[in-house]
C-alpha cells in the first residue's frame, strides 16, 4: 500500500483528482468505481473543475457506486443517488445509462446483487476504485466481521455507523439498517484502489489499515493485499501511523517517473 500525507483535504481533493484525470487520459472509457460519504466530496469538486476546464472527459466511462441504503428510492433526499446527482452527475458528462448504483429498492436481492455484479464483470471491471473509510474500518458499507471474499449483498450497519452517518437523516434511528454494497471481494478486484481519509475520527481505523494484522475486524486492513492501493490522508489522519515518517520518506523520495502530481 502507498501511504501518501498530504497537509489537508484540499491537496487530498486536488491529488486525487489527478488519479482520475490520468487514468481517463490513458483509457477513456475506463470503469470508474464511486463512493460516498463527506470524504470525497472535495474531490468531486475538482473533477467538476477540471470537467468545466475541459479538462477531463467522462463521455466514454462508465461508473459503478460502492453502495445504497435499502429501503431508500433513488429520489430520497439521503439516497446516495441523490448524493451522486448532486454532487457529481449533475455537473459532468458521464452518460446516464452508464452510471451504476445499486437499488435500495430491489425486490429480489439476491438477484440484483448477482447482476450488478454481472454488469461490472461485463463492464470490463473496475480500473479505479475510489473509497473512504468508516470509523470502524468499514469500506463500502462491509463492516467488520464481513467475509474478506464477499461479494455485492445486503448488509446491516453497526450501530456506530448509524450514529456516524445520522447527520445525513436527522437522527440515528431515521437511517436505514440495511444496505446493499459491494463486497470486500468485489472492491478487491478493482485494479486500483485509490483510497482517502480525513481527520482524528479515522486515525485508529487508518491505523489499523496500514499498520495493524489483516484481518475481518477492519476489512478496510484487507487492502494490505492490493496490489495497487494508495491512501491519500491529511496529518490528521495520520496521527496514529507508526511509520509515519518512512511514509513522508518514501515520497519525499520517489523517482521522477513515479511522481503522478
Ligand atoms: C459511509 C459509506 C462509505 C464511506 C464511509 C465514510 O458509510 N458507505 O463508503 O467511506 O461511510 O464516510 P465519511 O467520508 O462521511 O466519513
């Protein structure tokens, strides 16, 4: 795993930017994997900027989400439809008909969970996943105990995640339950997973991931195994990292050809 330390959420938005920029420049119609949550909002951002600029085209990608809230119609305000229309789709020119999110609605899981998976192996796979981490170690919305092979299924929340997520709802007991995400097997497949973190709230779960045994209890630690992950995280973040200072080392001192910003 690339640990990277960056001063703040504005250079993590603007660097992880530049992942996306260059992995659409090298293979336009790339499958992008998307997340939610108030993480990558920044760098949603920028890539609306860099859209404006002209500088990033998204007419031949398709996208998978990470994961939706059961119960919840595309049209609920806390839906993470919702979220990705407002804080990406509306703004860029990736077409509708290849944007993928799962159905919070769907009448039979299992089924739809088996097709969206068809459709990402259809797709190609994912070239660039793009997540966050929960305070429990969570990513998607696999939370601990989740089965480090799992694939796109239903889920129910810890506790902590509702109580984390609630400022979306109002209150904890107004959030959903249950939800459809990918699994952890499935994020695994991506071909890059390019992970953020921001502030003391993650510092043990980023702790755990990078420096702590590979194991269910933080799935997010399952990325140890990647073979192309990079964590983008503020010092904040970074607070609890042992090896803090060889992770500044290492890219303080990367060769020119590996810089990508
Ligand atoms: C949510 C999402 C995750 C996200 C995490 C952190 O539960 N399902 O994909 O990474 O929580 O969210 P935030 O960035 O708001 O801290």
């Amino acid at each position: 795993m690339e640990v990277i330390i960056l001063k703040d959420a504005q250079a993590l938005a603007q660097q992880g930017a530049v992942y996306f920029q260059n992995q659409l420049r090298a293979k336009p119609a790339s499958v992008l994997g998307l997340a939610t949550g108030s993480t990558p909002v920044g760098l949603y951002r920028e890539l609306i900027g860099l859209f404006k600029a002209d500088l990033i085209d998204f007419s031949q990608a398709t996208s998978f989400n990470l994961d939706e809230y059961a119960g919840l119609s595309p049209e609920h305000p806390a839906s993470y439809h919702s979220f990705m229309r407002e804080e990406l789709f509306a703004h860029i020119n990736l077409p509708s008909d290849r944007r993928h999110l799962p159905d919070g609605l769907a009448a039979d899981v299992p089924a739809h969970c088996a097709a969206y998976e068809a459709a990402i192996q259809h797709a190609g796979g994912i070239d660039l996943q793009l997540l966050g981490i929960g305070s429990d170690g969570h990513i998607g919305f696999n939370e601990p105990s989740s089965s480090l092979r799992s694939r796109t299924r239903m889920k129910t929340l810890t506790p902590r995640t509702l109580a984390d997520n609630a400022r979306f709802f109002g209150s904890p007991s107004q959030v959903p339950r249950h939800v459809i995400t990918m699994g952890v097997g499935t994020i695994m497949e991506a071909r890059h997973c390019l992970v953020l973190a921001l502030g003391t709230a993650k510092a043990a779960a980023v702790s755990a991931m990078v420096e702590g045994p590979v194991t269910a209890n933080c799935p997010a630690s399952v990325l140890q195994m990647h073979p192309q992950c990079t964590l983008l995280i503020d010092e904040a973040a970074a607070a609890e990292l042992e090896r803090r200072d060889y992770y500044r080392w290492v890219y303080e001192n990367k060769p020119a050809w590996q810089r990508i910003a």
